[in-house]
C-alpha cells in the first residue's frame, strides 16, 4: 500500500482513472465525498471484488490521519490480491483542507 496527497490523487484522477472508496459509514458518504467516490463500508470491502479487477489502482480514505479504516481497508485489498492500492491518509477532512471540492449525496 502506498500513501498518496490530495493533491497526487487529483493527478491520478486525471491519467489513471482509479477506482476512490470512502470506507466510512454511508451517512457520512452522503453528506459529502470526493466527486467520484463510491461507498464500500469498512465491513464489507471485500465486496469490491465483485466489479473492480485486481489489477485497477484503487485509493481508499475514510475520515481524517486519526481514522484508522482506511489503511485496515487497504491491507484487506491488499490480501484479497490487489496490487495497486492506495490510501489517502488525510482522508475526506485533507482533501477539503486542501481546496478540493467535495459533493453530496441524497
């Protein structure tokens, strides 16, 4: 797993097309997420087998540096035999820190 910025995930975003997972619970989701994203909660990450092939760069985050679902959630893909995850350690509150426009769901 490696660590990714905000910033280096906007750039990824540009060239790479990654699949972005907020592992957080869907209330949080809902009330805002990085433009892309799709909700997979924490416990049911292995769910993401069912649509994303193993070799497709995937980044997860969850909350914020102190929330630890987003790393367990990469160690968990990283088992299922993905090889290119990603975790987004600042999580939604760096992304917002740093600028970067967020959306809601209903």
């Amino acid at each position: 797993m490696e660590e990714v910025t905000p910033e280096e995930l906007q750039d990824m975003q540009a060239s790479d097309d990654p699949v972005i997972i907020d592992v957080l619970p869907n209330k949080y989701f809902r009330k805002r997420h990085i433009p892309g994203a799709i909700n997979i909660e924490m416990g049911d990450i292995e769910l993401v087998s069912e649509f994303v092939d193993e070799d497709r760069a995937i980044v997860v985050y969850c909350m914020d540096e102190q929330c630890g679902l987003s790393p367990q959630a990469a160690e968990k893909l990283e088992s299922l035999g993905y090889t290119s995850v990603f975790d987004l350690p600042s999580g939604i509150d760096g992304w917002e820190d740093a600028g970067m426009r967020t959306v809601t769901s209903t």
